[in-house]
DNA sequence: CGTGTAAGGAATTCTGACACG
DNA sequence: CGTGTAAGGAATTCTGACACG
C-alpha cells in the first residue's frame, strides 16, 4: 500500500532532479523539520516518494513568501486536518443514520 | 498509478540492501538482459521499486539452479502470460454473456 | 531567515580484467 | 556460466563555516 510511497531510497541527489531544489535547500528544509529523511549505515541521507511531495508543497509556499515555520504547522494541521475532517464526516454520518 | 512502482530512483546500493544481492550479481542480470535500469547524466544505475521486485524474483530462481537464459524466458512469458490470461478470459465472458 | 559557495574528507559507483570452473 | 575481487578514476555526499542581508 503505503510501502512504495513511504519507503526511504532515493539519495538527494534524485531529490535534487525531481523538485529542482538545490542540495542546500533540501538539507535545510531538513535542519527545520520539515522533512524526515533516513539515513544509511555511513550517513547518506535517504528520502521517499512522499518527502518528494511534501517538498515540491514547500516549494510553492516558498515561493508565495511563506517562512519554513509557517510551513511546518500547515504542513501539521493539513495533516490533522484532514483526520480532523474525517471524523466530522463520520459523525455526521452517524447523526443521518440516526435520524433515518 | 504505476509511478512510484517504475520510476528509476534507487542506486545500485540501495538495491542491494533491498534484495541482498552482491553489486556484481546485479549488474550481471543487467548485462543478461533480465533487468533494464536507467541511467543517469554521469552514468550511474538508477533502479524502479518494479527492479526490485524482479530481482527477488531471479534470486529465487537462481536459488533454484535455473540459468539466467532461462530466466530471461519466464520473465517474458509470465508477462506475456498474464495478458494472454486476461484476453481468454475477456472472451470468455463475452461469451457466456452471448449464452445468459 | 534562507540560500550560495569553497573546503576537505569519506564513501559510492563505474569499467575492464583476471580467476575459478 | 555466474560471481568474487583488486585497481584506478570520477562523481556524490557530508559537515561546519563564512557571506549576504
């Protein structure tokens, strides 16, 4: 499911072809917790797919004005947002069935 | 869809943490033709979550003593194969429809 | 704050080849 | 045939720092 879109593979190198941010960037956008990536055994930073598109997200916003720590909390709340929504949806459901 | 599945991201080091095959066996099932990575503008291998999974697939035949020759074979046809499933079984359905 | 850059070292990957068999 | 290994070079990645602002 979530397997090949979480696993952490691509060196940043990857990441640098397909979001077009430097190397400096991604390792900065890193250093303010906006992204996790792993690390091999002798420190090689490895990322996913989804930090892929949770950085070219960082990059509109950037380019918006947005500072990396306004970006942190919505990338936080867009998040628990939406978790939030779901269970607003589904106690509107519960409400409908209810009164059905 | 099939993107993350067959983008070519990972390095040859990465795949081999992943399948445990020897850099040497890998580059060899290429030169056999079992598997196509890309590469990128310096020429290092890039490999798809798809490469992985074929690479565990040959281990396991060759686990089995088949040659790589052979292999080659049954990666083909069992693609093959599957489509040629999928056609039988379309004209099966049209034709117990023809029949209900 | 966000990003560029030069610096030096360490680890990665590449190719062609010899070896065994 | 399939895989290991030593060889030398080229490219990658890492960190800490200075710079501009």
């Amino acid at each position: 499911m979530a397997s090949y879109k979480h696993k952490k593979v691509m060196s940043i190198g990857i990441v640098n072809e397909l979001t077009g941010l430097s190397l400096r960037q991604i390792r900065y956008y890193e250093e303010r917790r906006l992204i996790q990536p792993e690390r091999t055994k002798r420190g090689t930073r490895k990322y996913s797919f989804s930090d892929v598109e949770t950085l070219l997200q960082i990059a509109d916003k950037r380019e918006e004005g947005v500072q990396t720590y306004e970006i942190r909390k919505d990338l936080q709340t867009s998040t628990k947002g939406n978790l939030k929504e779901r269970m607003i949806r589904g106690q509107l459901n519960a409400h409908f069935q209810m009164n059905k």
